[in-house]
C-alpha cells in the first residue's frame, strides 16, 4: 500500500522558560509564571497525538530546558520527515548528547551578530562564545544538519554579512528574520527606525546567496527579498495558509495558526482533543477564516517554507530572472517602495 506524503508543517512550543533577555522578546518578563507552570507543559501523551509533518520545528523558549527533549525528539522522529531544533546554543552538553541520539536533526543556533552585538541583544553573559562553540563542536563532531539564525534589527544589521561569510566558511545554514510583534513575542513595540539601512544589509546578503552555487542558497535569497518587502509594510509576496498547511501547538496544548498575531486565535487543545477532532472542528474552521483575513503581513520561515513549497514556481522564477538575466545581481531599486532615508 503506497503511503500517503506527509504535507503539514508543524511548530511545537515545547515551553516558554527561557535563559535569554532578548530585546525583541519580553518572554522573559514572565519568567516566573512559566516557571510555576512547568507541571502543564506538553507531555509526552500530548505529543504522541500530533500528527503526521513532512517538516517539524521545535522551538520554545529555550526547548534545552526540557530535560525530557530526547524522550520528545524520540516520539516526533517517527511522525516527521524532517526535524528542526531552534536554540540558543547554551547548554552544548545537551545539545551534543541529542545529536549522538539524533544525526538526522537540524539545529538552529540563534546569533544576533558578533560578540559585542549578540550579547547586548541576547542578554547572555558569553552568550556569543557559547553559541560559537556549540557550533563548532557540532562542525567536529560531522553533524550535517547545522547553522544559525538572526532576528534582523538596527542593532545588529552590520553584523549580517560577517556572519553570513563566518557560517559560509563554516558550512553553516544561516536562516534569517525582522522584528514582529504579537502576543507569543509579549512585545508590541518593536519596530526599525531606519528602514534603508536594514534593507541595504538584506540587499548584500541576497545578493551573496544568489551568487553562491547553492540552489537552497538562491531561494533563501528570495526569502531574503520578502523581508525588505516586510519592513516597509507591503503586501505578502505569497499567500499565508497557517492553519491549513502548518500549525502551532504552545506548551499548554493549545494549537494555534501561528505565534504572529496580536491576539491568540486557538483551534483547539491537544491535551483535551484527539488531532481529527480538533483539527476539523468548527473551532478550527473559524480560525482560518480569520487567518484569510488577517492582514498582518507576516514574513517569517514557519509560514513561507510551505508558501514557498506549493507555489514553487513564484520563487523560481524570480530565481531565474536574477540568475540568467539580472547576472546574479539584486537591487533594493527593483522595489519601488524602497526610498533612502
């Protein structure tokens, strides 16, 4: 019997806990009360209740707080395809014992720029020299799936292309986004002040990935494209489908379209529902109504991956455009929005 392709993508809050004070986030702010609430995470009977993801990124907070991830990743591994951790690289033990167990996981380490730059943003003492040598540890170690993540802003725009080129040396991913502001952030007053000077540091890292010979590169290029289309407000380039080809679940068990907007909108709870029930539930139905209609305008990888993998030919051909036509170059005057300040 020929198995069906798994298609949904998934992101799984497995806690808001968090060691980090990140400027773009106040989840730290509630220390306390994810704390006292640890007992109410997701557990593994939860979790066994997900269904079925060609991709599945595990995120928190800082998901190495969980002392059971390993026990987590085991049960998620025989749903999904692909498995992706998002961390900020602090606790290497852990980090390192889970790809022994797991060396087909990805791992994203989260680095807001150099030293200096990450360790104000982060608010992590050495957090940068940790990070640094998780990943180094993890290049030695011949773990394949491996790089890092910046949240683009003011801060630490300068910092992108000497990380770009340390993880290029490397052999490192480097995945990117803006800031955003919503109720998962706890932060709603996130914004960049100058708008030119980001996208002029998006416009050098598009156009080093386009001239890169990696085709994953030239679409993280697009990626890349869509985020100057963000920060100046402007429509999406592809349509958001959270809620119908991806999903968020947070640490209590509520399923949520996805963590950008201002106020949670919940399909269901996992703790409390089978996946089908809540899945196709009218509850759920309401949701992606409001999702078709929310204009938001977010751009971030857990909602264009799958925009990107349905409607492939929409980056490949502005792939092509720039290849074959435009000689690998990419300019912030092609978006007529775009106005120096």
């Amino acid at each position: 019997m020929k198995k069906t392709k798994r298609k949904l993508h998934g992101m799984v809050i497995v806690t808001y806990r968090c060691n980090a004070h990140c400027n773009m986030c106040f989840q730290h702010l509630h220390v306390k009360e994810a704390a006292a609430k640890k007992q109410e995470e997701l557990t593994l009977d939860t979790v066994r209740k997900l269904p079925e993801m060609a991709f599945c990124n595990i995120t928190g907070g800082e998901p190495f707080l969980r002392t059971d991830l390993k026990e987590i990743v085991d049960v998620i591994n025989k749903k999904a395809d692909r498995i992706v951790i998002v961390t900020n690289g602090y606790f290497t033990d852990r980090i390192l014992d889970m790809c022994k167990s797991y060396p087909n996981i990805g791992i994203r380490i989260s680095m807001e720029g150099l030293q200096e730059t990450n360790d104000a943003i982060r608010g992590i003492p050495n957090g940068f020299e940790k990070g640094i040598s998780t990943l180094r540890k993890l290049h030695d170690m011949g773990h394949k799936d491996v790089g890092f993540s910046t949240t683009v802003q003011d801060k630490n725009c300068d910092d992108l292309i000497p990380l770009y080129d340390l993880g290029d040396e490397l052999g490192f991913e480097h995945a990117t986004s803006t800031l955003h502001n919503s109720f998962y952030f706890k932060k709603f007053d996130n914004e960049i002040e100058n708008k030119y000077k980001v996208a002029k540091s998006f416009e050098a890292l598009v156009n080093k990935m386009l001239q890169s010979k990696s085709p994953k590169k030239w679409f993280r290029a697009y990626f890349n494209h869509g985020l100057i289309n963000y920060i100046y407000n402007q429509p999406r380039l592809l349509p958001c489908e959270m809620s119908s080809d991806a999903f968020f679940i947070e640490p209590y068990g509520d399923v949520i379209p996805c963590n950008g907007m201002i106020e949670k909108a919940v399909m269901g709870n996992l703790n409390a529902q089978s996946w089908d029930e809540l899945w196709n539930s009218k509850k759920a139905d309401d949701v992606r109504k409001q999702v078709k209609s929310c204009n938001r305008g977010c751009w971030m990888i857990g909602s264009v991956a799958p925009a990107m993998e349905k409607r492939i030919w929409i980056p490949g051909w502005w792939i092509l455009k720039h290849k074959l036509f435009m000689k690998n170059k990419y300019s912030l005057s092609e978006n007529k929005f775009v106005k120096k300040t």
